[in-house]
C-alpha cells in the first residue's frame, strides 16, 4: 500500500453512499464507497497493480468518454469530467500511487473499475 493511501486510512472519515448504503470512507481518501468496500473485504496479498496497467485503464476510459460523447451517447459534461480525472491520473504518480486496485483481482476483473 503506497504512503498516500496509508496516510488516508489513518485520517477522519467522510461518509459515501452508494447501492449498499452508507459507508465512512477516509477524509483524504481519492475514493468512493466501492472501492472502500473492496479495500475491507479484500485484503488478500497487499499486492497492487502494476502503474503502467492503471496508466493503460485511464486512456481507454478517456478514450471510451471521448468517443461516447462525440457519437452522442454521453453527455458532454460527464465526458469531460471523465476526460479531466483520467488527464490527472495519467500525469501524476502520486495520483496513481493513491489507487487500491487490488492485483489479484484485477488479474480475475474483479475490480477492474475500482480505483
């Protein structure tokens, strides 16, 4: 686990929501619900992902938004927020140290969307 997330674990908490309910997440934390789900339930080798595949899942997400919005099957908006998260992913190491993309579940596709 990098330094960032070990630090965002130990911080206050925020609460999120999503199709489980409500659920405290670290303050700091660059994630949601979901991935705080997986961070508790999967604990299973500490291993993550390697950077360049996270680094690959960010330009087909951008790409996928980029498409999907000029095809008009999504909204401007939502693309470009997409767009933006993925451009900062993809420009700074810290940002990509701060995932829990769990590697033995991204190796099954468990998670493959849990950053």
């Amino acid at each position: 686990m990098s330094e960032n997330a070990i630090d965002a674990l130990h911080s206050p908490t925020r609460m999120e929501h999503d199709s489980l309910g409500d659920l405290a997440v670290p303050a700091k934390a660059l994630w949601g619900a979901q991935t705080q789900r997986a961070v508790e339930n999967y604990p299973i080798s500490g291993l993550h992902a390697h950077p360049a595949l996270i680094r690959a899942t960010m330009l087909v997400k951008k790409a996928a938004a980029l498409t999907n919005r000029d095809t008009g099957r999504l909204d401007k908006r939502l693309a470009d927020a997409i767009v933006a998260a993925a451009d900062e992913v993809l420009v700074s190491a810290t940002m990509i140290n701060h995932t829990h993309r769990r590697a033995e579940l991204s190796i099954r596709g468990t998670e493959m969307f849990c950053f």
